[in-house]
C-alpha cells in the first residue's frame, strides 16, 4: 500500500493499493502542486521511487517549492524530474530526462517509459498538472494518452497521482475523466470565517470512503495540518481551563489578574498532523454573558470540571447548553485529588450517559492529548455527517 | 480570494489614514487578516473581540446602545476597535490621533462586512 501521508486521508482510503490513479480536483484559487508534493516527499523519504512530471514551472522552481518546506530534494536519488517546461518555452534543460515535443502527450509517454525502464517498479508518479497538458497537448489527446499511461505504470507497480485544476471544461470530458481514475478527491476553498481547503473523496473503487471530507490548511514550512480554526474551553472557575489549554498548546497567551481568567485566553494546538485554535473562556458566572459572544462559532468545545466538585455540575451544563449541538469532550480534571469522581461516576452525577469524558491532570500533561483527539474526532465525525 | 480583497482594503486604510497597521477578526475571535507586523496575531485577535464584546456587554447593561468604538490609549500606540458589520470586527494601531483615523476605518469596516457577507461576488 502506498500512502499520502496524510494521515487522515490514509486512515479514510486504508492506503492506496499500488498501481492506481488518483486524481485531485483543485478548485481555481489554491495552490495546487502542494499536495501532490507532500504526497511524493512522504513516498521518497520511505525509500519508493518518485516521478514528478513538471509542466507548468521549471524543475528549480520545482525545487524551491520543496525548499518552502524545509525539504531539500537534491538529497534524494530515488527523486526523477521530468522536465516539460523547457522545451515549452525555449529554454535548454539541465535535467537528465526532458518532453522534447511538450504539445504532443506521447513525448511525455516516452519520457516515462523511459525512467521506469531505467529505475525499475514501483513508486509514485506525479503529474503536475494534468490540467496544463490538458491545454497544451489537447483534451481529448491527453485523456487518451492518460488511460494509456495509467495502464502501463500500473502494470510497473507505479501509483499515480494527478494535479487537477477545475476549470469549467465541457461535461463530456469531465465524464471522461471521472471515467479514469481509481480514486477522485475534490479539493475547494471553504471561507467561512477563516480561510481553509477542504478534501472530499469523490470516488476511490477499492474503499468505501466515498464522501469523506477533511478540512485542512498548508503552512510553510510545516506543511499540511487538519486545521480546526476555533475550540472553545469552557467550564466553572478555577476547573483548570488555563492549565489545561496551557499543558496542549504553544504561544500560550494568558490573560489573567490575581489568579483568575478574566479575558479570552488563546493558544495554538499542534499536535500530531493537526492544528487547532484554542480560545479559553473566562469562567466565573459573571463572566457568561460573553459566552454567546465569544464561543458562536467553535467547531467544538472542550468543558473543563473540577472532578471533585459535584455542586459545580450544573453550572457546568448550562454553560455547555449554551453551544447548542456541537461536538464536545468533557475535560474531568484534578483528577489526583482525593474524592475526585471518575468517568462513570462523572456521567450519573452529570445526568450525560452518553457523554465522551476524558480523567485529566492538566496540571502534569495526564490526559489532555487523550482529550484532544477525541474531541477532534468528534469534529470529523461531525463534517462527515454535515 | 477574499485575502487579496482584505488586504487591499487594509492597504487603502493605512494610504489614507495615519495607521499603522490593522486586524480584521471575528466578533468572536478569530482572525480573519492581519498586516500587523511583530505580533501574534492570533492571540491579539482573541483579545480584540473580548474588549468589543466586553464593551457591548457592559452598554448594553446601562442600555446605552451598541458602543460606536473601543479606544485603548496607550503611551506609544492607540488601538481603535470598530464592528465591522454582524460578524466581524476591524481593529487599527495608530500612533497619531485616534478620532482622525476613525472615518476612514468606518469606510473599511463597510467594505470588510461586503466581501465577508459576498456582496462583491
């Protein structure tokens, strides 16, 4: 099974049995070549062959794009750049393999053939971008000239992966294209509040995760994160909110007088390949008026509850009511203090049997990441079911 | 984009106005663009909503009405914070006069609230 490295979108196709063709549909307006490179640096540095088809800039920039990342390809000798945009205009070529006639797709079939004789089997082709073949060979030519293709690399062990940028082209050849590929993921801009890409998998034929979606966003040089733009922490005074959000976060910025929370406090969660915002809401009842304000629209909410103060339960819900339905984790802190009550005993008094309870110590790290990622999850289940 | 739309409204801002630089956040706290240099802005964003709300929170517990702006005035820096339509806020550093810069940030906030609200699709 070959990978993206993307974990989530791993863990949703299972992997990607070698041999197939995967094509992400880029809307106009993202930085399209991204993804595919983070796909094909994840396969190089596992030691798998990687062919990168540059056709829309030349393969320094090529490089550079890597570099924005931190990753400086010239390390790897397993890496094969195809050079298509030379040739396209004018300009000589320093690299080993070149598409001599850039407007006809044989040249690049030729090109391919060639490397694969020379490498041997198995790897991760990447095509970047078909969209601009497309242009420059002829529609019709180049999905010809891709069915062909996708029919020998497979045959080597290659999987391959297609740039895409969706501009409105006829609906036959759209069909066509839908025809080609084993797997179909949509990538679009989502630009709610905060900028963001989402991923949806429009077709893979050997899973069942058709529909799927992740949000995510491209930092450099960190690269691609599932990006969660607002997590609320709530709860009742002195719960440990502070501590919590400071024991999972960096740049933690803390707003507090005489010991207490008296503003929105933020942190930057990364954890694993996920980040997330944090916004800690003060939690003394005077505080709650600032509630509907400041917690509108969270993607999910961490309530923090000091374990071992029943009489603070109710407050605690009533807050949590105030998000209305969204995903929440409940944070049951002080967990190493006497009397504190555990998990089920938490959900009878809280009258929330069906509620995902996490036994925390902020105070020394003791099941905050636990925490974070169920809550996560329950903001992917939620897109999913959206 | 939207990006581009805000950060030529920002640039417009600080051609026209003595800012120096803005924030343009949800009134809940999320940063939506900055050209604010040397700040986490992220965390800046956080703190703006909370002195806009808090504000409107605390007029609305005298029925005062929705508070037309927020000025902290500091030794070096002013920061003015103004609503910038339902769903987000602009907020301006200024070393100068904090009123001057006022009417030119009402005709940001105005343009802010179209591109949020897909007016100017």
């Amino acid at each position: 099974m070959i990978e993206t490295g993307i974990s989530k979108l791993d863990e949703y196709l299972g992997g990607i049995p070698e041999g197939k063709s995967i094509i992400f549909q880029i809307e106009p307006g993202v930085e399209e070549s991204n993804i595919a490179i983070h796909v094909l640096y994840h396969n190089l540095k596992k030691g798998l062959n990687g062919i990168y088809i540059a056709s829309e800039s030349s393969p320094k920039n090529v490089e550079k794009k890597f570099r924005e990342f931190g990753w400086e390809i010239k390390n790897f000798n397993n890496l094969h750049i195809i050079d298509g945009y030379s040739s396209l205009i004018g300009a000589p070529s320093e690299e080993k393999f070149v598409v001599e006639e850039p407007h006809d797709i044989r040249s690049y079939e030729d090109v391919i053939i060639e490397i694969m004789e020379k490498v041997g089997g198995g790897g991760v082709l990447v095509f970047d971008s078909l969209s601009n073949i497309m242009d420059m060979c002829g529609e019709r030519e180049t999905l010809e000239g891709i069915e062909r293709i996708n029919r020998d690399v497979a045959k080597e062990g290659y999987t391959t992966i297609y740039n895409f940028i969706s501009w409105p082209y006829k609906e036959a050849i759209l069909y066509r294209l839908r025809r080609l590929f084993n797997a179909i993921i949509e990538v679009r801009t989502v630009e709610d509040v905060v900028a963001r890409q989402r991923m949806e998998i429009k077709k893979a034929d050997w899973c069942q995760a058709e529909g799927k979606k992740l949000e995510f966003k491209i930092f450099k040089p960190e690269g691609i994160r599932i990006y969660i733009p607002k997590i609320s922490v709530i709860g009742p005074y002195q719960a440990g909110k502070t501590t919590f959000i400071k024991s999972i976060s960096r740049n933690f910025t803390p707003v507090e007088r005489l010991g207490a929370t008296v503003g929105v406090e933020h942190g930057t969660v990364d954890y694993k390949q996920y980040r997330a915002e944090i916004f800690g809401i003060p939690g003394q009842e005077r505080f709650l008026p600032l509630l509907d304000k400041l917690g509108s629209s969270s993607k999910g909410v961490f309530l923090v509850i000091d374990s071992t103060k029943p009489h603070e339960f109710e407050l605690a819900k009533n807050m949590l009511a105030k998000f209305g339905d969204i995903p929440y984790v409940i944070v049951a802190n002080k967990q190493d203090l006497p009397g504190a009550l555990r998990k089920d005993e938490l959900k009878n008094k809280m009258g929330l049997p069906e509620a995902e309870i996490v036994e925390t110590v902020a105070s020394q790290g003791k099941g905050v990441y636990e925490a974070f990622e169920k809550l996560v999850e329950k903001i992917l289940e939620c897109l999913n079911a959206g | 984009m939207k990006e581009e739309a805000y950060k030529k409204i920002l640039s417009d801002l600080e051609a026209e106005a003595n800012v120096e630089g803005s924030c343009i956040v949800s009134r809940d706290g999320i940063l939506i663009y900055s050209s604010l240099k040397d700040v986490y802005a992220e965390a800046f964003a956080a703190m703006l909503a909370t002195l806009l709300s808090s504000a409107e929170v605390a007029m609305d517990e005298l029925k005062a009405g929705v508070p037309k702006k927020v000025i902290v005035d500091g030794k070096n820096r002013k920061i003015v914070v103004i609503g910038a339509g339902s769903h987000a806020l602009l907020a301006s550093i200024t070393e100068g006069n904090a009123d001057e810069i006022y009417e030119a940030m009402i005709k940001a906030a105005k343009k802010i609230d179209e591109v949020l609200s897909g007016k100017n699709d």
